[in-house]
C-alpha cells in the first residue's frame, strides 16, 4: 500500500497543470494483478523456453484523467461536460530477454464515449546495482473515432464564432516514457513515472487544443508487506 501524486498538462487551450493525490493498492498473486485504479485478471499463459513467455490477461482501467468541465477553461464555455469512465478489455504480453511486447485493447464500459481505444508498447528494464530500477518504454496509442469525438470534438449546438464544430476522427498517438523504481530497506520503494505524448493529427486539428503534445508525472511511495 502506498500514496502517490500526480500531474498532468492536457492538450486544450487554456488549461493549467491538474495535480491529484491517488493512494495505491498493490496486490499480485498467480491469478490476479492490482495497481492503483486497474486490475487483470490473468489467464493461462505459455511459456516458450527458459526466457519467453507469452501472458494474456482480461483488464479493467478507470481513467481519472480524462475529460473536463466547462470550468476547466474559457475554451468550454458553454460546452456539456465529457468524463472519464470504466474501461475493459483483454491484454497480451510477450515477456523475451530483449524487451517486452505488449498489445492491449479496451472499450468505454462506462458508455460516456462508446469509444474504444488501444495501445502496442515495447517496453525494457535494466537493474542498476541494488537499489535501481529503469525501464523506458514506448507506446503507439490509438483512438478510435467516437473517443476522439468525445474528447476533443465539438458539436454543432457547442459551436461559436470562435469555436468550429468539429468531428473527430480515429488517429494514432505516440508516447516515449520512463518508469523509475527505487528500492530501500526490505519493504520501501519509490517509484516516479514521466512521460510525454505527441498527439495524433486528428486530435492536433480540433478547436479545443492548443498543445502538439501532452506530459504526465507520478511519483508514489509504497510499502510491501512480505
């Protein structure tokens, strides 16, 4: 268990860094994976050799971050609210000496956006000395239409003078991230996440966005209980 910070700069016009506090619960055992606000449900998997593995799991994701209020900014003056939700879909993993390969789909549970969304990322570790863990990542992200509609589109009943209407299409987001995981003690870590997204051109070209790319951070404690 543990408690973490984050930080997000969002893409639309007008809007200032958000920070929230999240706690973190951890939990892992041969049939499920816990982190914060996702959890897999693992299902059999293969094992190819003594250095691959092939893992397939059915997921579950609550996006706290995306979305916002008409309040957010003067860019959503007289715009309806769009939220974040419940996202849930399958995940595959292939674990190798080299690096791991992920590919993960998810659809809007929630029914906010009816969207769907997925991601293909590559993703290595190096452990330096006893204490340190590194692992950079990269991820292709990919919205379908309605998310990017959703999100970043503006109806025609929202559009002003200075707001076109707008109809988002699906478009392909790339982000280059590191996750560092320091270790002390026998129960302690702390881990700090950075990453920054280049947002695909059909969310570059809504009205609403002002940025080419969106960044994140988080950084949590957590105490493992052994």
């Amino acid at each position: 268990m543990g408690i973490g910070a984050a930080v997000k700069q969002k893409p639309y016009i007008g809007t200032d860094s958000e920070g929230k506090v999240i706690p973190i619960l951890q939990f892992e055992n041969k049939y499920v994976r816990v982190f914060g606000p996702g959890i897999d449900v693992k299902l059999p998997g293969l094992r190819i050799g003594d250095t691959q593995r092939i893992n397939v799991s059915v997921v579950g994701r609550y996006d706290l971050s995306a979305g916002y209020e008409a309040s957010d900014s003067w860019i959503f003056s007289g715009m309806s609210e769009r939220k974040g939700g419940i996202w849930a879909g399958a995940k595959i993993r292939w674990e190798n000496s080299l690096a791991n390969l992920s590919a993960e789909w998810l659809g809007d549970a929630s029914g906010y956006s009816k969207g769907q969304r997925g991601g293909l990322g590559l993703e290595r570790s190096w452990r330096l000395g006893k204490h340190l863990m590194l692992s950079p990542r990269l991820t292709a992200k990919w919205q379908d239409s309605k998310y990017v509609d959703y999100y970043f589109g503006v109806r025609d009943s929202e559009a002003t003078a200075g707001r076109a209407a707008y109809r988002g299409v699906s478009g392909i987001s790339v982000e280059a991230g590191l996750r560092s995981l320091f270790l002390f003690g026998r129960n302690h870590s702390v881990i700090l996440d950075i990453g920054v997204t280049k947002l695909a051109p059909e969310i570059k070209h809504s009205p609403l966005v002002g940025r080419a790319s969106e960044s994140n951070a988080f950084l949590g404690y957590v105490y493992r209980f052994r």
